[in-house]
C-alpha cells in the first residue's frame, strides 16, 4: 500500500505541452523566477549558490506553487522560496535522517499508508501515541515523514492528504503543534496540503482554530474537514482507509517491520528521480514529470530531455508560442 496507488488514480500527463497550459503572463513570471536562480549561478554548487538537494527540491512545479501562492508575482515569489531555502537550512531538512529520527517513530504516531482517490500520500497522525518528550527531534520527525510523502509522490502529485486523530490528547499541547504545524506548512510547503481531515477535536483546539480561521485562506478552509467525513466526501476509498477514521483497514503498526520499508522505499524512489533529474543537466525549473515515475511504469520521456541541458533556452523558445489554454490548477 505504500508503493503505488491504483492505476484509475494516477495523473495522465497532458497530452499539450505543460508551458502551453500556462498564460503567456504567467509563463513570463515563471522565467522570471528561472531566471533570477539561473543567473545568480545557482546552478553550480558555488559558496552562497544552491547544493545539489536544493536545485533537485525547486523543480518547475515546485516554483509554481510558490507563484501561486503569491498571486503569480515574480518578485513575492522569489522572497518566498529565499525564506523556505534559509528556512530549510536551519532546520537542516536534507540532512535529517531516518535514523536521527527514529526514537520519534518508535510508537507510530505518525504514519504515511496509502493513497488517495487522487493518489495523493495519506499521512496520519495520532497524537495520543507520542512516547517522548517535547523536542527538536519531534518537529524534524514530523519534516522527515512530510519529505517522505513528496518522495512516494508519483508524476502529476503535488498533495498529501492529512488525517489527524486528537483522540486522547491534552488540548494545550496539541494546539502548540498544530500551530508549529500551520506555520510550517502555510510559509514552506504552499500547495502542498489536498485535503486535510481531523477528527476527536477538543475543545482548546477549536477555541484556537476559530481565532485562525478568519485569517485562513479560503482556498485552504475548503480543504479541511472537521468532522472526519473521508468517505463521504470521496477522498479516500473505504477499503484503503484506517479503521479509526472510518475505514475497513485494520492496521497494526510493527515499527521494524514498516520503519525500514518507509526509509528504504523513499530513498529508492529519491536517488531514481535525482538520477534522471541529473540526466537532464540537473538545474533547477525541471519538471516533475520528467524526473518521477510509478513503480510499475516504464522510464519517462520528455522533449525537455535535451543533449544541451539548457533549461532557460528551451522555457524562452516555448514561450514564443502565442497557443493560450486555461490554466490547470494545481491542488491547494
């Protein structure tokens, strides 16, 4: 369950071009954020450029989100993705590893299985399970598992479902870090949340939310759901859903059993797409689809799988293209 979603669910790449799925405007703020890593020398591994794990992470969907996220300004834009580079280098999110963080996994708090009717990753979190003291490693146990989803990610995915279970919890804790939570989320990962689904709510995390809620996009209050209505509202099929969410699964967290499957499988699927994203001259503004594939899929191809690997020539040529098609969303 933790491989590959069912065939019905998975994206179909779009038959167009993807530049042609954008406006010719925002195609032009998308160069403009290109061009401003490019130019800066970014794509060299230079003192105060970008590490290789940094141009790997900024991918051409992954500057998309952060345009939309600023209203398709170029210049919002590029602050935004400058603060979550600082952001990920304090907290050192390519550094963490599955080891460093294990004590925090031990009791299953946190648990990524499955996927969406959309195949996004669906990642369950239960408070109540935590076994260890408030800590730094807590909040990086959480970094890890979200980086982890973005691993299992298959082509055409750029969400995680979120199903948190407040069962059992004191109030005032948890409302701590679902607000760490928030801000991680809303400042670093935009557009990164399809669904969210929380259930057992107590009353100091209603209280919280509802001095929130006002300030909360409506795009993203769309997306919660506080009532724990997964089937219902269609995300996730029954049979593939917890128990404790309503679902038919009967899952038994075995931590050595499902912790070295996770670390392994994520690092597979990591170092294949990094291979191919390296193939591509490894820069920064390469697409998703031509680095990720599904487990049972063969390689992708891509006319962007040039000899010249020159990324910023190939985005200016498209973008002579007068072709304008409504723009596809991307999953908020």
């Amino acid at each position: 369950m933790l491989s590959s979603p069912s065939s019905s669910s998975k994206p179909i790449r779009p038959a167009a071009d993807l530049n042609s799925l954008l406006s010719f405007e925002e195609r032009s703020q998308l160069d403009l954020v290109l061009d401003h890593f490019l130019d800066k020398g970014c794509i060299e591994e230079t003192e105060g450029g970008l590490s290789e794990g940094e141009r790997f992470w900024m991918t051409r969907e992954c500057i998309i989100r952060y345009l939309k996220g600023s209203k398709w300004h170029s210049s919002q834009a590029i602050t935004r993705i400058e603060a979550t580079l600082a952001w990920r280098r304090e907290v050192g999110v390519d550094d963490i590893t599955a080891e460093s963080v294990e004590p925090e996994a031990v009791c299953g708090k946190a648990v990524v299985l499955g996927f969406s009717t959309s195949a996004e990753p669906l990642f369950y979190i239960t408070p109540s399970k935590r076994d260890t003291e408030p800590s730094d490693r807590q909040f990086k146990h959480i970094v890890w598992i979200w980086e982890r989803c973005g691993d299992l990610m298959g082509p055409g995915v750029e969400s995680v479902v979120v199903l948190l279970n407040c069962d059992k919890r004191p109030s005032a804790s948890l409302s701590s870090k679902v607000r760490i939570i928030l801000q991680m989320m809303t400042h670093h990962y935009p557009y990164r949340v399809g669904a969210a689904h929380v259930q057992n709510t107590p009353f100091v995390l209603n209280a919280f939310l509802s001095l929130v809620w006002p300030f909360i996009d409506p795009q993203t209050k769309s997306k919660v759901d506080m009532k724990g209505k997964v089937v219902e509202l269609g995300h996730v099929e029954r049979e593939t859903l917890m128990a404790e969410f309503g679902g038919d699964l009967e899952f038994e967290y075995k931590h050595d059993e499902y912790y070295p499957y996770l670390a392994q499988l994520a690092a597979s699927k990591r170092a294949d797409a990094m291979q191919r994203w390296r193939s591509l001259g490894g820069s920064v503004g390469i697409s998703e689809w031509d680095v990720k594939t599904w487990e049972d899929e063969e390689e992708p191809t891509s006319s962007s799988m040039r000899d010249d690997g020159d990324l910023k020539t190939m985005i200016r040529e498209e973008m002579l293209e007068q072709t304008r098609i409504p723009v596809v969303d991307c999953i908020y």
